[in-house]
C-alpha cells in the first residue's frame, strides 16, 4: 500500500484530524489549544519535520540502548536474572553486549531517564506527526519491535507464569485455574515464574492455546511467546490504521499515539504481555462493525474476553451503536455465536471453574487509585470495602453512558475503560493501553487528554526512581494495616 505523503500543515498534539482530503474539516473540539507561552518557539520547534525525524530516531535509539545493558547481564531490567540467565533468554545480543559496563544504580537512574525522555519524544511527534509519511512511521515501529524481540522480558515475569500455567496443565495434568505452580514446584519453569501460590487468572483461550508451549524446550517455548507477541502487538497497530481510516481520520496520528506511547514500548512490548491478544480481537470487531458486518463484529469480539475479562466491556457499547433493531440483532448473534464454543472450551477442559481474579484483585500495590483515595479519606487505604464501592460506581458510571447515549461509542468505551483502570487495586503501567486505542480512534479529546495523563502518572509512579524519590522520604502508601495484609498476601501467592 502506498505511504502517506508528508503534510507539511501545523498540527497540535493531540488534535485527531481527518484526512486531509479536499474538503474536509476537522470536528469541532477536536483542536488542542495550547496555552500562549507555549504557543510561541516551542510548540512550533516540536512541529518542524526536523523534530518528528529525530524523534522517530530517539525512540529506535532509547529502545535499543535498554535492550542493550538488559541482554549484558543480571540487571534489574530482567526480574529473577540473579537466579539464571542462560544464553536463550539473554538472546544473540548478549555476546555483542556483554562488555557493557554494569551498575546497578546507574540502571535503574538510566532506565527512569529514558522513561522520561520518551515521554517528550512521543509528545514531539504526535506534534509533528502531519510532516511524517506513514513509511516512516511504520518503518520506525517494525525497527523497535525488532530489537524489543531481542531482549529478555523486561520488568515483570508473565511470560514465564503463562509457560508455567501451560506446563501445569497440558505436562503435569492439572488445570491451572485448581492448581498452583507449587504443585509441580520441580518443574524448570518454576524458579523463573513468580506466583507460585496463585491460580491461573488468564482467559481459558488463552489459557488452551499456550498448552502446545508447554511441550517444547522451553528456549523455543520463550522465544515463540515473544515472536508471537511482537506480531500481534504489529498486527494490533495495523488494525488502528485501518479503523483510523474507516473513520475517515489521519492514521498517522492514531497510530503514533498508540505505539510510540513509552508504556507501550517498554512495559507491554518489553514485558511481552498478552494484552495484545486481548485488544486485536477487540480492534478487528470494531473494523467489522464499521464495514457493516455486524454478525462477524459480535462473533469475533467473543475472542477477547476469552483472553482476558476486561474486554467485555466493549460489547454493550457496540449493542448501542448497532442502530435499529436488526443490526442489534446481528451483533447479539453473533456474539452468542462466538460465545458458545469459547463456553465449550472452558467447560470441556476446564469443567466450571473460571480464571481466578479474586486473589489478585484484592492486592494493592503502592499507587493505585483506590489505595489513594482510601489515604485521603482516612479508610487506611484501599480497604475491601472501599473497593466494593468502587466497583459498582464502575457498574453505575458505565450504565450512565450507556444511557446518555452520546453518539461516540468508541469514546465512551474509552471512558469506561479508563473508569474500570481506576477502580483496580492492583495496578499495572500497561493496562494503559487498553484505553490507548479507544483514545486515538475516538473523537473524545478529554479522552485524549486522560489517556495522556494515566501515561504520566504510571511512569511517574512506577519508574525505578520513584521508589528512591517517594520511599526515601518517608512516604509509602502501603504502609497502612491495609497495606501491611496486602504485602504479606502477596509474599504468599509469590510463595515467598
């Protein structure tokens, strides 16, 4: 297909322009206004062709420099490396890599540095994003997902839980969601896992489909989790495109915000984490809805909550934007139709026991939003009880947008998601890019503007330094009664 030409027009961060076709117009509300000392050389600097090419080059740069020092050695870019860190998981760059000098300290200051920085590259080029051909763009993207490949996983260990539930089931014979990996505690993947006492959380198609890993060396088992990673997170990418394009809105913009985001690059591309086998389901349906084929859209969205839960969340929204009663009823079709054999998998291989999300959803970790309510409001952070309230003014929250039926559903999923990551006790930096493609595609530029603030609070909260910076001078959200029970639960789900 052939690139987009570079647009020489201004452009502003977070406007999701339509193509420029003759004719066309931006929406209302969908320009950013920024404030007027930003309005003179700086903003318009950001949006010089010069500075959307030395951005694409700064993230290609960043992202190979952290997986250089993270394929040198044991770091703590690699969780559990002290424990082993055979050639297959250090990869080929390791033998290039290894001269690196290493300190430990210098790493995690290095890491939050670059964190940082990729924070202002992904804001200069979505500011120069109309100056960038979409060859460049993708060019830039397929480079760093290739040299994201390259490294061990990154920050959290649930490649090897998702190998170690796999092998729990299809070599020892016990399904993952009665069992736990200390049931098999001699098994090689145990000492690389990490929740050693916790019951499969993760979708039974997901789940099924990681069976035939647990049969392989688990080199090639690891390395096909990564490459099959890598090529669904691409494949989500393309999907934005071309929804962008059903739209009738600039790709480059929506796919610039999407994957050059820097938690998508180095926490859920580095962490090779299978949200994405989540959200192409999720993508693909909304493309189908946008095409007309309402009964494929409702079958194939089936796909992701199989996977994980949360993308249910999506299917009430595409009932409603199914106008008239026939396409709602197309969609409704197909979603029992894809439901059924997702409902025979489970059943057949797993008999009635679902994914276990009880234990996990009770844990806190420092900074999630209900933690920090619960500190303000004097609950000893987040206490069960406050929890329960915020899951049903998740349940209520999405019920009024259903019901004010604005009109952007895409949009509105977007909000519920965001709503749904701030009800979660236990929060991740990548469950960001769940609402990153809603963020992009819709025309919601307070959705925007959220997507874009989530981002900075996660890195600003889970960055290597923030632990130095908030931890050295006595402030730890988790040291609460509350807190105190959630670590302690965690060390023994960690087996700890």
């Amino acid at each position: 297909m052939a690139p987009d030409a570079p647009n020489s027009q201004p452009n502003v961060a977070l406007a999701s322009a339509p193509l420029g076709a003759a004719g066309t117009t931006a929406p209302r509300g969908l320009a950013l206004s920024p404030p007027r000392w930003l309005r003179l050389p700086r903003l318009r600097l950001a949006q010089h062709p010069l500075a959307g090419r030395l951005a694409l080059i700064s993230l290609v740069a960043c992202t190979l420099a952290v997986v250089a020092f993270a394929t040198a050695s044991q770091t703590v870019l690699v969780p559990r490396a002290y424990l082993g860190f055979p050639p297959w998981d250090s990869g080929p760059l390791h033998y290039i890599t290894r001269y690196l000098p290493i300190n430990q300290h210098d790493i995690n200051d290095g890491f939050t540095a670059v964190l940082l920085f990729l924070l202002a590259v992904w804001g200069v080029t979505l500011a120069s994003v109309r100056t960038l051909s979409m060859r460049a763009i993708l060019t830039t993207i397929v480079a760093v997902h290739a040299i994201v490949l390259l490294a061990p996983p990154l920050q959290l260990n649930d490649v090897w839980n998702y190998l170690g539930y796999a092998r729990l089931g299809a070599i020892h014979h016990l399904s993952p969601y009665t069992h736990t990996m200390a049931d098999e505690l001699h098994d090689p993947i145990f000492r690389f896992s990490s929740w050693h006492n916790l019951r499969s959380p993760y979708g039974p198609l997901f789940t099924a489909l990681s069976y035939p890993l647990a049969f392989l060396p688990l080199w090639a088992a690891v390395w096909i989790v990564k490459l099959t990673t890598m090529l669904t997170s691409l494949g989500l990418i393309l999907l934005v495109r071309r929804v962008a394009r059903q739209l009738g809105r600039d790709p480059r913009y929506a796919v610039v915000f999407v994957a050059m985001n820097p938690i998508y690059v180095m926490y859920a591309m580095g962490g090779f984490h299978n949200d994405f086998f989540m959200l192409v389901p999720m993508l693909a349906a909304v493309s189908l809805m946008l095409d007309g084929r309402d009964r494929a859209a409702g079958a194939v969205l089936m796909l992701a909550p199989a996977i994980k839960l949360t993308a249910i969340l999506l299917l009430p929204f595409m009932l409603l934007a199914a106008r008239g009663r026939r396409r709602r009823r197309e969609v409704a079709t197909g979603a029992v139709l894809g439901a059924v054999p997702m409902i025979a998998l489970s059943v057949g291989l797993f008999g009635t026991h679902l994914p276990n999300l009880a234990d996990q959803s009770t844990l806190l970790t420092p900074f999630s939003i209900p933690n920090l309510v619960g500190l303000l409001v004097g609950a000893d952070g987040g206490a069960p009880g406050l929890l329960r309230v915020a899951t049903v003014l998740v349940v209520v929250y999405v019920a009024w947008l259903l019901y004010r039926r604005r009109g952007d559903w895409l949009a509105d999923t977007g909000w519920a998601t965001v709503a749904l990551i701030a009800s979660l006790a236990w929060l991740m930096p990548w469950y960001v890019i769940w609402v990153l493609p809603f963020a992009a595609l819709g025309s919601s530029l307070r959705l925007r503007r959220a997507a874009v603030v989530l981002t900075v609070f996660l890195i600003f909260t889970f960055m290597p330094l923030a632990g130095t910076i908030f931890y050295g001078n006595g402030l730890n959200p988790l040291n609460t009664k509350v807190g105190h029970a959630s670590t302690n639960l965690q060390k023994h789900l960690a087996g700890e």
